[in-house]
C-alpha cells in the first residue's frame, strides 16, 4: 500500500506541473494591464514601468515561471498584486470558508443522495422509484443560483417569524464574536511563519472552531447560517449520487452471488444493505469525490449570494483584477484538491472491495 501510495503521489507531479504552467501562461495572456487594473485607469506609464518592475512582471514568461517554481519550493506563494498581501494570508482566511461549505454541501449530498438511489433501487419500477428518480432530476436540472435566491426568499423572507427561519447571508449573526484559536488557547505565535496560518485557517472555519472551543451557542449559530447555501450547493451533488446509487446498486442486485443469497432465504432488505450496497459503492465513491473537487472550485455563485467570501469569490475578483499571483495560488491549492481527493477515492476502493487489495 505505501508503494502505491508513493507511486501515485511521483505521478502527480506533472500534473500539478502542467496546470501551473497552463495556469501562469493564460494568465499572462489575458487581455488587461494589471498595473491599471490595480492602480486604476489613471496611472502613468512611469508609475506602471515601476510596478511591473517591483512585481517581476518585466521580465520573460519562461524566466517569471522559473522563478516562481523556485518560490513555491521555498514555500513561498507570493503577495497579492490587489491586496498587497501575502497569499497564504489570504489563503487561510478565505479557504476555510470554501472548504466549510463545501464540506457541508457535500455531507447533505451524501446523507440525502443515498438514502433516495437506495429507496429507488429497493421500490424499483414502483411510485416511489419514480418520486425520488423525479426529486433528483428536479434537484440535477435547477440552477444554483435561483436555488439560493428561492430558499433565502423562502426561509429568511416568508418564515421570518417563525421558528423555521434561517439566515440569509453571512457566516454568523452581527454581534456574535467567536474567538481565534490562537486567542481562546492562548497560543503564542508569529505572523510569518506556517503554524501561524494554519491555526488561522481552522479558526476561520466558525463550526470546528466553536466545537472545540466549546462555544455551543456560536456553534448553533454557524450551523443555521450554513444551512441554506449548504442545501444550495448541495442540490446537485445529491440529485447525481442518488442517480449513480439507483443505477450501480440496481446492476449489482442482478448478480449471482445476489441470486445465491435470496436462494438462501435471507431477507431482502438485508441482502440489498449487507451483500449488495458495499459493492455498490464503488462507483458511488468516486463520484462524491469527484463531487468534493468540483464543490471546492465552484462555489463562486453560492458564496456571492449568501455573502460567503471563499475561493470562488476571491478567485473571480483576482481574475477580472489580473492578480496574477492569487490566480495561482488559488488555482495551484485547488489543483492539490482534487488530486488528494483522487487519492483518497482510491484507496478507499481498497477497504470497499478486497479483489482490489488482493491486486
């Protein structure tokens, strides 16, 4: 297991290499000045010779990627063009939020999605299969964006007043403070170095952060407020896993072995949960993760309507102001994503299915 672990790690190498470079060249070769993207349409060419310049941005394509392959290896993803900070700053305020939703979405995809393509499968060609089969091509087929629009109009607007009401924007209430980690621990350490922007990032994720710390009430607070983008970005997610599990459990239950273990009188529900789901789960698997990278990339329209500033809305932003060095971190963490998500997805085919441990 460790050699296939290394291996896959030694081939992801020139992928994470090809997109950086895919990613660096394209935008370079975007149209748009960054220095009057940043300092505005004004600036003189003077003030923005210098700007490029201080930036490195004067210099070659193939000499600026070399030099910049040689600061990631020193740790170093730069300072934002924009924001004139450094990226992993930024990184670790705004990542949390992303990996928060995401996480979240992808919980309510799996708890829901599941259940529904195992009920489908169970009640097959019955008007149950065709309820849920229809909820999911509903729930496939609506955009994210009038999602959020319709459950923050529904739960935040129309039950108001209520005990059903939900809050429409934000990651907690206006005057609820929930300390750092750093602070609540009474931690001791410098802004510059890793540890640093590791503690902050996981104290921006307002659920780990209030569990333990043990802030219940701040806790019940953030969980309202992930609520409805969660069930937004969730939506789709759930809707194609409860697809897959019908679709896989359904092929699976025609199988011998399934056949013997009827013949052998078992129960049903326990012949489709115990001898049939497991090895359904396989391609169920690879979806979710599959799911989770495009949930960590694609979040831009459910954070900018429930007020979220994550990956997606810093992304777009670093775009359309050609901060090229946020395009690249953010691009390169996301990147990471997916392909430690494969990996997982991988491995847990191990523990699914005993043939692929034996190979």
């Amino acid at each position: 297991m460790t050699s296939y672990i290394l291996r896959r790690l030694l081939l992801t190498l020139p992928v994470l290499l090809g997109i950086l470079f895919a990613t660096f060249a394209l935008a370079r070769l975007l149209p748009g000045d960054p220095c009057r993207a940043v300092l505005g349409e004004h600036a003189t060419d003077q003030i923005c010779d210098a700007f490029m310049a201080r930036h490195g941005l004067d210099k070659p394509i193939p000499t600026q990627f070399i030099i910049y392959l040689g600061e990631i290896a020193r740790g170093d993803l730069g300072t934002s063009l924009r924001f004139q900070r450094p990226v992993t700053r930024l990184l670790a305020e705004r990542l949390s939020v992303t990996v928060e939703l995401s996480l979240s979405a992808l919980t309510f995809a799996v708890i829901v999605g599941i259940p529904l393509g195992l009920i489908s499968a169970y009640w097959r060609n019955s008007p149950i299969d065709v309820g849920t089969m229809l909820l999911a091509n509903v729930g496939v087929s609506m955009p994210v964006f009038w999602l959020g629009l319709m459950l923050a109009y529904l739960f935040a607007v129309l039950l108001r007043d209520t005990p059903l009401w939900l809050p429409p924007s934000g990651g907690m209430s206006s005057g609820i403070y929930l300390p750092p980690l750093q602070e609540a621990w009474n931690l001791s350490l410098s802004r510059d170095t890793f540890a640093y922007d590791l503690v902050a990032f996981f104290s921006n994720i307002n659920t780990f952060n209030a569990l333990v710390t043990g802030h219940w009430a701040e806790l019940w607070d953030a969980i309202k407020h992930l609520i409805l983008p969660s069930v937004a970005l969730g939506t789709i997610p759930m809707s194609i896993i409860a697809r897959m599990t019908r679709s896989s459990l359904l092929e699976v239950l025609g199988l011998d072995y399934i056949r013997v273990a009827r013949a052998k009188g078992l129960h049903e529900l326990g012949v489709v949960l115990k001898h049939g789901l497991r090895n359904a789960l396989l391609p169920v698997v690879t979806i979710i993760g599959l799911q989770l990278g495009y949930l960590l990339g694609g979040a831009v329209l459910t954070e900018t309507i429930f007020g979220l500033t994550g990956v997606g809305k810093t992304l777009y932003d670093a775009i359309t102001s050609r901060d090229y060095v946020v395009v690249q971190a953010f691009t390169l963490v996301i990147a990471i994503g997916f392909v430690v998500v494969n990996l997982i997805v991988d491995l847990s085919y191990a523990f699914l299915d005993p043939r692929v441990r034996l190979e």
